[in-house]
C-alpha cells in the first residue's frame, strides 16, 4: 500500500514539474527572442548613426510578434 502510494506521488511530481519546466523554458525563450530583437535594433542604430531609433523600434515589435507566434504554435502542437 505504501509503495503504491508513493507511486502515485512520483507520478504527480513528475508532471507538475514537467508543466513547470514547460512554461518556464517559454518565458526565457520569450525574453531570449525580445532581446535578441532589441539589440540587433539598437546596434544597426548605432551603424547607421540616425538620431531617432528607427531599426530599435521596429525590430522590437517584431521580435515581439514573432516571440508571440512561436509561442502560440509551440503550445497548440503540445496539446
């Protein structure tokens, strides 16, 4: 009875912490991608000299859009 008990623990463990690993491995991809689009945006600023951040605003919005999309399919194939 025991041992069947502790069964049935491991296995809720095992998937709360897989639904935890999931949805935490998404956050740092989110930011990972946002950042990347950031940075890229703010140094071709930087090449290019231009005073208003034209390339740090669009690649930020885009890096965000595209962060979203990835998101989205990720989460509706794991279903």
């Amino acid at each position: 009875m025991k041992n069947r008990l502790t069964n049935n623990y491991k296995k809720k463990q095992k998937q709360s912490d897989q639904g935890f690993l999931r949805y935490t491995t998404i956050a740092y991809q989110l930011i990972a991608i946002i950042a990347v689009g950031f940075l890229a945006g703010y140094f071709l600023d930087r090449f290019t000299g231009w005073t208003f951040p034209v390339f740090k605003i669009i690649l930020s919005f885009g890096s965000v859009i595209a962060a979203l999309y990835i998101i989205v399919k990720k989460l509706l194939n794991e279903k």
